[in-house]
C-alpha cells in the first residue's frame, strides 16, 4: 500500500500509513546493473538448509588432492547439473579452482535443485574433513542467502 491516498511522493515504496499516521519510508529495491560483478551479501544472516556429506567423491579425477587442499570453512560452488544421465536433479559441488568435488547426495537434492532452479542463491561450506576408513568424507553445511530489499 502506498501512502496517504495512495500517493508516492518520494518515489519509495510505502507500509502502511493514512492521514493520521504518516507512512513509513521502505528503501527502494536494489538494482544491479550488468556491469556490475558484485556478489549481493544477504541482510540478517544466511540460512543453513542442510548437513550432509559430499556424494560421489571417489569418482573425482583426484580425490585425494583435492582433499588435501581443503579447509574447514571453505566456500564451495553448487551448480546444477539438469541434462546428467543419472540424475535430473543433479546437483554438483564445485571447489574455488572450479574442480568438481561430487555432489549432494541424491536423497536431498530435489529442494536443492528446484531452489537453484528458482532463481535462489545456494552454495556450500565445509563443515568437517574426516577419513573414514581410510578413505577421504567431506562433510558440508548447504546455505542459502536470503535477499530482501
């Protein structure tokens, strides 16, 4: 609703307000403009959807190294993956060097995928690296930032 009578005349957005109570001013939306490589930071915190472990590791070219180069904290890419033969709702995990490190386990993937699907902002952090057997098994936190204007 826009302010008294419906007017705008500052050019913001309005919430609520009449005659007897002034409206109260609401920022204008945030454009980005393509020339612009700026990642948008959330306001409030990000949202955790999910732990899990990372899918498929083994079957990376070299697991082991990318291990190796590993943090806890680190953010990784997710990027969706709709023409894979396995998996329409393949969702891959990506490192900083762009390599793939596997993906999100088939069990949990479908909200991920219609998320990233929807236009929404999902990535991943490292939460834990742990051997298993001997075997490397990246544990990772799925976050989604939440954009208001």
């Amino acid at each position: 609703m826009f302010g008294p009578e419906g007017s705008n005349p500052l050019g913001r957005y309005w919430i609520g307000g009449d005659a007897m109570q002034p409206a109260i001013p609401y920022p204008e939306p945030m454009m980005l403009g393509s020339s612009l490589n700026v990642r948008m930071r959330p306001i409030g915190n990000p949202i955790i959807l999910t732990g899990t472990y990372v899918s498929g590791l083994m079957f990376t070219d070299d697991p082991m190294t990318v291990y190796a180069e590993m943090s806890e904290g680190d953010t990784l890419q997710l990027s969706r993956e709709p023409t894979n033969d396995y998996d329409r709702r393949a969702v891959a995990i990506m490192d900083a060097k762009g390599r793939k490190v596997g993906y999100v386990p088939h069990s949990i993937n479908c909200i991920i995928a219609n998320l990233m699907d929807g236009g929404k902002d999902v990535y991943a952090q490292v939460g834990s690296l742990e051997k298993r057997y001997g075997e490397p098994e990246i544990w990772i936190d799925i976050v989604m930032d939440d954009f208001r204007a």
